[in-house]
C-alpha cells in the first residue's frame, strides 16, 4: 500500500500549452503528484486554520459581548441603588435630627417637671436601647473594565438600613406620645399657676403695712375673740387695688361688713375678695389680668380706718394669703 502511494506520488505528468499561434512553439512541463497534493493539503489546512480561527473568535467576541452586556446591567443596577441609598441616607439623616431635637426637648420637660409636683423619673425621659442592625461598609465597585462592578450584598445592606428605619419610626411615637401626656400635665400647671394668687394686691410702693393678720385675734369693734379669715393692710385712701391672679369678676358692689367688694373667680378653686373699698374699676363679668387695677382702697362697710381687706379662699375656705404672696 505504502509503495503504491509512493508511486502515485512520484508519478510524472505532463503538462502540454499548445499556442494558438503555428508560430510559436508548444510548451511542456514535467511535475510529479506530490506538487498538487501537497498543495491541495496546505489549501485545506489553511481553509480549516481560518475556520477554526473564526470559531475562536466569535467565542471571545460573544463572551465579551455578554461581559459588556452584564457591566451595563449591573451599572444600570449600582446607579438605582445609589438613588436607594441616597433616599435612605436622607431619610436616615432627618430621623437622627428628629432624635436628637426629641432628645433635647425631653432633656427641657425634665427640667422643668423636675421641680414640680409631677411623680416623674429621669429615666422616663431616655430612649432605649434599640435592637438596630449592623451596617458593615459596602464593598464599593473598583477600577477597571470588568473589575467587580458588583457592590456586594446590596440587598442585605439596602434591607438593614430600612429595618433600622422601620424600628426608630416605631421608636418616636412612643416617645411623642409620652411627651404629650408630659405636655398635658405642664399646660394643666400653668393654668393652675395662671389661677394662683401669688402678688401683693396693693400698688402702695412699699407705704402700706399688715394691721391685721390672717387667724384668730381681737375684733377691732367688739374686743372679742374671733377669727379672721383675711389680711388688712392699712393704707391711705385710693390706692390701686391690684387683681391677684386672672379670672372672672363675679361681683362688685356692697357686701354687708366688707363694704363696697369686688370678688374674683380664678379657676382651679381658687377665688380672692378685696374689701373696704372706696371705688371699682371693673365690673361683674369682666375678665381680668394678674396685675390689673380693679379698685381704690377705702374705709367702707365695719372698718374703723382707710385700709384694704384681702381674702383667699381654695374651694371655698379662706387660706392665709401669706402663703401665697409671701411676706411684706
């Protein structure tokens, strides 16, 4: 077999260009078969190298167009979770601003309950600790074509920002709604203050004097042993007679003893009569002002001298007025 291809190999053949011309002379050439057979060869080899070459390459190219594809797509998704993260870090921001300013505003409301009569404790006023998620840092994209466009573990950090959200949003309510129960009891000590009797009723400049003080002593009519439910402060006629408290003036006029009176209903059960007058300068209905002038000193009704007669009464029952305007 082998010497038979070897023969065929070494065959000769002649190869005859005949001109179209008598002319010219007739041209031969002598070759073996291994000449076009190896040419033949070569030519499938290279037609095989080429396609092979072009299989390669659409591989790579594919490959690569899948890459470009797939950067595209996770840029497109980086570029909607920075939008995320952006919105979360914002609305992040705004709650830590609301904690604080509800930090400093329950920092300011113990310090005005502290002193008051609030059954209250500083720990009412802290923000517990709260269960939040650990935010690790992301793994942000680095430099390079097709080098870890990816940020890692995006949901996870996207899902913890909002779950830490979810838990401080729960959080305030609680603490607003604690601090409005707070605010209620304040509102309700200010009108309880707005309602207490707490200045000297007499524009006097410091000329007037107790002649008589709240509780038992003589009457200065009959010499016996009685009880007086006021505080008589001797002082010249028509001296402004300032109203103790707001409230409502529920009457001005004579009052058997007392003489010409004016009576204020404060609210809160507190109430202050102003006796012994001489004039008004208000009348029943009127609402007044702490501080408003609402009479002048007198000498009317079972006085034995120009003086003002002031009377508190809590719930109806006379207090000594010292205690609540303190001492002269």
């Amino acid at each position: 077999m082998k010497e038979k291809i070897k023969n065929f190999l070494l065959q000769k053949f002649h190869l005859k260009i005949v001109p179209d011309s008598a002319e010219k002379n007739i041209k031969t050439f002598s070759l073996t078969a291994l000449y076009p057979v190896l040419g033949i060869l070569i030519l499938i080899l290279i037609l095989t190298s080429l396609f092979i070459g072009l299989g390669t390459y659409k591989i790579k190219y594919d490959s690569t167009q899948n890459q470009i594809k797939e950067a595209e797509s996770t840029a497109a998704k980086n570029k909607f979770l920075k939008k995320e993260l952006v919105k979360l870090k914002s609305d992040t921001d705004k709650l830590r601003n609301s904690l604080v300013m509800l930090n400093e505003y329950q920092h300011n409301v113990y310090q005005l309950l502290k002193n008051e009569d609030f059954d209250i404790k500083e720990e009412d006023f802290k923000l517990k600790d709260l269960e939040l998620k650990n935010l690790d840092k992301p793994d942000l994209p680095q430099g390079g074509v097709f080098k870890s466009y990816e940020i890692k573990n995006q949901a996870d950090l996207i899902n913890n920002i909002k779950m830490n959200l979810s838990l401080l949003k729960k959080e305030i309510p609680v603490h607003n709604k604690r601090l409005a129960k707070f605010e209620h009891k304040i509102e309700e000590q200010k009108i309880k203050n707005r309602a207490r009797p707490s200045i000297w009723p007499l524009a006097d400049n410091g000329d007037g004097y107790i002649s008589s003080h709240f509780g038992p002593r003589s009457d200065p009519k009959s010499h016996q042993n009685a009880f007086h439910e006021g505080l008589d402060v001797a002082v010249w006629y028509n001296t402004p007679v300032l109203a103790a408290a707001y409230g409502k003036v529920t009457h001005v006029g004579w009052k058997g003893g007392y003489g010409r009176a004016v009576i204020i209903d404060h609210g809160q059960g507190y109430k202050t009569l102003y006796g012994h007058l001489n004039g008004y300068k208000v009348k029943k209905g009127d609402y007044v002002k702490r501080g408003d002038t609402i009479a002048l000193t007198g000498n009317s009704g079972r006085s034995t001298g120009p003086h003002l007669h002031y009377e508190v009464l809590v719930n109806s029952k006379p207090k000594n007025p010292l205690d609540y305007i303190g001492g002269r």
